[in-house]
C-alpha cells in the first residue's frame, strides 16, 4: 500500500539528466501515523486508517484518513507505525487528489468555456449563455451548462510520475501540477498497475 497524506507547498522546476526543466510541485510529506487496521472480520472490509499533523493544544491527530487495501497486498503495518516519504521512489506513477481552488461565481464563458457573441453589427449578447431551454417540456434539465459556483471541489489527477524524494526533509516532488492552493491537503497515492 503506498498512500500517504500530505501537505502542497509549491511549484518550482528541476533539471532532468538530459537537462531539460521539469515542472514539479513539492508536497510537504510529513509522517503519517497508523491508527487502526481495518479487516474483513471486524468492518466488512480491509482498510488502513492513518491520521496527520497534530492539534496545537493536544497531542491528537488533526486530520485522519483511511485507504482501502485489496486482499492480496496486506501491509506490514502496526498500531502506531510510522509512513514516511521513503515509501516512494524516483519514477513511481501516482494519483493526487485535492480540493481544487475556489473561483466563486463565474459565468458561463470562464466556466465551461462557451463562446462570446458579436460586439459588431448590432450584437448585443456578449457574454451571455444563450438559449437555455425549450418549448417542452417547459423546465431546465438538470446539468444544464449555466453560470455558478466554479472550484473547490474534489479533483484527483492520475498518472503523475514522482520526480523527487527528500528524505530528511520530507520533501516529495510530483512532476506537473497538483490540485488546490499551498498548504492544501493533498492525497497522494501509487497508481493501480
């Protein structure tokens, strides 16, 4: 099982051996501590629970996440075990997913991309959407392309490959961009081969 929760800190760009930059986001990788297993017998299912970052007045874990496991890759892990960035290798595809930066209301043309009308020869609908229903049924379907809350939900972007692994500093560099703003939560997890 590698997953780990982590924390964004930023982008910034490497020289490859060819010497070619790279893009890379470098994720804060703090120790993730094992919590509970979960197993087949006692939840109906396998999972490994780990928790994150601890409180400021108390010595509990602020954040806790679990991640399911299939039967036969059974981890060798304890109540209490410690996952470091150590766990992942210069070249390994990965998964992240994030909670994606919130834009607030937007209209149609920065949120899906729509087309703006003419400004000459009379036009008068720049930025407008457009026709938005029909005669009948007489209502608006839902998922209709419309203007609306745009960013902040969950986003997971795959196949992204680990350029980078500091190890004292707890530092993982994932080449290419990552979701959410600096110091969001990140989920980084080894992609299902």
């Amino acid at each position: 099982m590698k997953a780990l929760l982590t924390r964004k800190l930023g982008m910034t760009s490497i020289l490859d051996d060819d010497g070619a930059a790279i893009a890379v986001t470098l994720l804060s990788a703090q120790p993730n501590t094992v919590t509970r297993l979960k197993t087949n017998e006692t939840d109906g299912y396998e999972a490994v629970q780990v928790g994150f970052e601890t409180a400021k007045k108390s010595a509990q874990l602020k954040i806790i996440r679990e991640f399911r496991i299939k039967g036969e890759e059974q981890p060798q892990l304890n109540v209490g075990d410690q996952i470091g960035a150590d766990i992942f290798d210069i070249g390994d595809n990965v998964s992240v997913t994030g909670i994606s930066k919130g834009k607030g209301f937007a209209g149609t043309i920065k949120r899906h991309g729509f087309a703006r009308g003419p400004k000459t020869h009379g036009g008068r609908s720049y930025r407008r959407p457009g026709s938005i229903g029909s005669m009948y049924p007489q209502r608006i379907f839902a998922g209709k392309k419309m203007a609306g809350h745009m960013g902040n939900t969950q986003v997971t972007t795959k196949n992204l490959r680990i350029a980078l692994v500091d190890k004292e500093n707890n530092v993982i560099g994932v080449e290419g961009a990552v979701p959410g703003p600096r110091k969001g939560l990140v989920l980084l997890k080894g992609a299902n081969k």
